[in-house]
C-alpha cells in the first residue's frame, strides 16, 4: 500500500498548480498582508504557516538550507510576492512553495 495520502497528495498538485483559490482567505494576497502586518498576531499566524510549509518543502523539491529563522521565511515569501503579484489570486500553498523553490532550488 502506498503510505502518502491522497490528502497530500491534493496539496502537492494544487501547489503545483497554481489553480486560483476558492476563497480570499487562502491566496497568496491574503498571506501577503498577514505577514506583512505588524501585528504579534499576524506575525505568528504567518510564521506558523511558513513553518509548516517549509517542514514539508522536500515534497516540493525545496532544499531545506539548515538554521533557517522564520524570519527569513517571511522574507522570502515577502520579496516573492511583492515581485509576483499576477500570482496573487492563487493559492497561499502555490505561492509559498514556488518562493522558496526559487529560493532554495535543489539542484
């Protein structure tokens, strides 16, 4: 039996996809101005989000650079959608994987 689950694998295709987002709350405009908010609620909120995302990106043929800070998540991410932003309407998870694929490419 194959141990990935199909969930996953839904997350991987939509990522890959880059299929515009149902709903406002999950595009990447959307993560944008959380992570690009002052709020220490946002801040959380985005860096838990990049967190996650990064501790999955060998899924997404991202290689993981070692004593990464969640600030230099947000970084990435930032500078990535501020210089992409017809990528807006897409999916948050389509966004962030593609920044830190150009980020931290495998080679």
């Amino acid at each position: 039996m194959n141990s990935r689950s199909p969930f996953a694998i839904g997350l991987v295709v939509a990522a890959l996809s880059g299929a515009r987002a149902d709903t406002e709350l999950f595009t990447v405009q959307a993560l944008f101005t959380t992570c690009n908010s002052d709020d220490a609620f946002d801040a959380g909120r985005c860096g838990g989000y990049l967190e996650g995302i990064f501790d999955t990106a060998s899924l997404f043929k991202v290689c993981q650079p070692k004593n990464i800070t969640n600030g230099q998540l947000r970084a990435v991410f930032l500078a990535w959608a501020q210089h992409n932003p017809q990528k807006w309407n897409e999916y948050r998870l389509s966004g962030v994987t593609k920044a830190f694929q150009e980020a931290w490419p495998c080679k």
